[in-house]
C-alpha cells in the first residue's frame, strides 16, 4: 500500500538545494564513505541541535546532508558545518495533501542519492523520512525522539500524535531516545520493547558545549544585559528561556511569580522566548506578565549565553521534555535550577544536588524552591558548581558524537550481518 501511494506520488517532485562547499570532503574519496542524511521539519531543530555534530561526522567517515524545510539562516547552517542542505517543504501540523507531497519528493530525494542511513528527527519529519527511507529499501533507518508531544495531548489529537510515532518507530530500523526517561515513557506507551531503543550516554541529542556555555568570570555580561533592560546590579534575577506557552509551565511560573514578587522586593523576573498562538498563554496572565515592571520580555533571540549569564536562578516548570536543554546549558553556566519532575526533566538536574525538582503543577513546592536560593546564596552557588561538573562530565558534546558515529556503525554492520545470513 505505502509503495503504491508512493509510485503514485513520485512524478514531477520539486527538490531545491543549497550548492553549499562541502569542507571536509577535500581530500578523502566520496566513494568509500558512507552517505548520511539527516532529515528535520525545520531549520531550527537542526541549527538547535546538531551544531557541531554534522562536521564531526564528516570528519569521521560519513558523507553527511540535511533535509529540511526552507529557513532563514539554514545555508549558513549548512556552510559551517561543511555540508549540502536540501530543501523538502514539510508542515509541523496535520496537513493530509502537503504530506503526501512531502513524501513524494523525499522518496525521489532518497532514490537520488540512495544514502546507506537516514536519521529522521521530530514526529513530522521522523513519520515521512522513515515511511519514505522503507519504500527506498534504505538500510538503515534511524528515528530520533526528541520528546512525545501525546503526553500532555487529549482525546482524538493523543490518540493520532501516538500513532504517528508508532507509525515512524515500525518503519524505523533503529531509534533513539534523547533521554533515559524519554525511553522509558515509549516503552511504557507501547512505542518500541526496551531493547529496540538505545539513549547515547546519559542522554541529549547534541550534548552541551560547556566552552560556549562558561560562567561570566568578569561579568561583563551580566552587567550588559541588566543595563539593557533596566535591572539593578543588586536584584536577584530568576529566568526561564522557552517557547512562552501552556506546556512549558508559563501558568503556574506566572502564580508562583505573583506570590514571590510580594515576598521579595529585589526579585525580579526574565523571560526569553516568543508568546505562541498554539497553546497559548491565556489573554489574563500574558498581560499582566507584559505589564509588571519587574517582568522582562526579551522576545526570540536564541543566543541565550548573555540572558543566563544576567540570570541568578534559572526556572523551567514543564509538563514533559525530552531533554530539558536548557537546564543542562543554565547548569553549565553554574546557575542553580528549578524543574518539575517530568520526563526529561528528571535526567537533566540531579534532585538536591544541582537543583531542585517540584510535582508537575505543585505551586507551593515551587515557589519554596524558589524561595530558598533566593535566600541562601551559598546554596546557589553549591548548586551551580555542582552542576557544571555534572555537565563536564556527562553530557560533552563530543562524547555525544563519538557515540552516535559508533552506533552507525554498529547499525551497519548488523545490516550486513543479517543480509549475508539471509542470503546463505
């Protein structure tokens, strides 16, 4: 069925790319090396979460590429890393028609360049990268899970977001999870067996780069971003950084906020990222938050090093993660945080040791936790320290990379393996 939807949508595909240099082919022959695509919804999730990674493995024997929609800032993407990037339009919601053609190009993209291993991320570009790598017979076929958005969904839309990812799990030859918890929540919800699922150390997709995420030594920074947006030097500065909407917390933050911000004079509030019309804020509270002086709205900029570094505690009171990233960077930069005990969330901060975890929705807890790092300095920088190291230690980038090339190649070769059984 899927290979005669497929023929049947396979005529007179549009594929755009960008002729960007390859940089770390120069010297080595693209024949011998084994061809990776990696395929994401959009620019974003690949400039989030594979920097770094993509020229890693081009410099390790993999002949690397990017699928993606169009984006500003994905050919300078592409170019850093040293690779192509070709441009499939897909849709992040539930669009019938737009997939079916998303589909088509990326089965005549995948017949082109006949890759030996496609890496699908996000439950979008996951389900078609997966669905087209099957009907193009590709080896291997790996589907990333970055988080389950049917955890906090309900009805009809839970029921249709678990099937896409059951859907891309089947079609997949290999998967993997961002996090322990994460896998932990598949296999609970039917996804995969534990066996058929792997997490790469302890977990993350790209690791942290702790070099790029340091502490402001000379707060210069610090000083920087409180000036800009009217911060005393004194004040103590709790921040969140996301997407400002229902399922990253924002409702109870915005309760904890309002009861804070009367205990504590000096306590003032940053958010960095974009209000969203998806799961919105309600009207109520987003105006309040955009009408309190000691609140401030740093809008999108996702350069974050300088908001953290402005930041005494760093706050994300989620309903589900597939790893809480931002914790992992706050904590890098020696910033104590506070989280919900949430999938990914639990795997990003080490309970009472690098920061403190509340019950999803328990707004005393977390406006306790809050308050004891605003009264006990010592303790936030015992946490902060602590926190760092953990970071140094566990969650390198580099040692994020070296796993995944190991697991490619792992993946190879049980290919291989099974094919010569079957063929004997």
């Amino acid at each position: 069925m899927l290979t005669q939807v497929v023929g049947w949508f396979n005529r007179n595909a549009e594929i755009h790319a960008f002729p960007c240099q390859r940089f770390a082919l120069g010297t080595t022959c693209e024949t011998t090396m084994t061809r990776v695509i990696h395929v994401t919804t959009v620019p974003q999730t690949a400039t989030s979460f594979l920097v770094g990674q993509l020229s890693y493995l081009e410099q390790h024997g993999y002949r690397v590429s990017l699928v993606t929609s169009p984006g500003d800032g994905i050919d300078q993407f592409a170019e850093q890393e040293g690779i192509y990037c070709d441009i499939v339009p897909m849709r992040r919601s539930i669009a019938p028609m737009c997939d079916l053609l998303s589909l088509r190009r990326l089965v005549r993209l995948f017949r082109r360049l006949r890759p030996q291993i496609v890496h699908g991320h996000t439950p979008k570009a996951g389900l078609l990268s997966m669905l087209a790598a099957k009907a193009c017979r590709v080896p291997v076929r790996i589907y990333q899970l970055h988080g389950l958005r049917y955890e906090t969904a309900c009805g009809w839309q839970r029921s249709l977001l678990r099937g896409t990812e059951l859907t891309a799990c089947r079609a997949a030859t290999g998967r993997l999870c961002v996090s322990p918890s994460l896998k932990a929540a598949a296999v609970r919800g039917n996804l995969f067996r534990e066996a058929e699922a792997s997490v790469l150390q302890q977990g993350s997709a790209n690791g942290v780069d702790a070099a790029k995420f340091a502490p402001d030594r000379t707060g210069m920074l610090r000083r920087q971003v409180r000036r800009r947006f009217g911060i005393p030097e004194d004040a103590i500065l709790m921040g969140f950084i996301g997407r400002l909407v229902k399922d990253k917390g924002i409702i109870e933050l915005h309760e904890a906020w309002q009861q804070l911000r009367r205990e504590f004079p000096q306590l003032h509030l940053m958010l960095v990222g974009p209000f969203e019309s998806g799961d919105a804020v309600p009207s109520e509270q987003r105006a309040a938050l955009e009408a309190d002086p000691r609140v401030h709205l740093a809008g999108v900029d996702w350069c974050a090093r300088p908001y953290y570094a402005a930041m005494d505690v760093f706050v994300l009171p989620s309903h589900r993660e597939g790893l809480g990233v931002v914790l992992l960077e706050a904590a890098a930069m020696e910033l104590p945080t506070v989280a919900t005990r949430v999938t990914g969330c639990v795997d990003a901060v080490a309970d009472g040791e690098t920061g403190t975890l509340v019950p999803l929705g328990g707004i005393a807890q977390l406006v306790n936790a809050i308050r004891r790092y605003v009264n006990e300095p010592a303790l936030r920088r015992q946490h902060g320290e602590a926190g760092r190291q953990r970071v140094i230690q566990e969650f390198r980038s580099t040692a994020i990379w070296s796993s995944l090339a190991d697991y490619y190649a792992q993946s190879l070769q049980q290919y291989e393996s099974s094919s010569q059984l079957k063929a004997a």
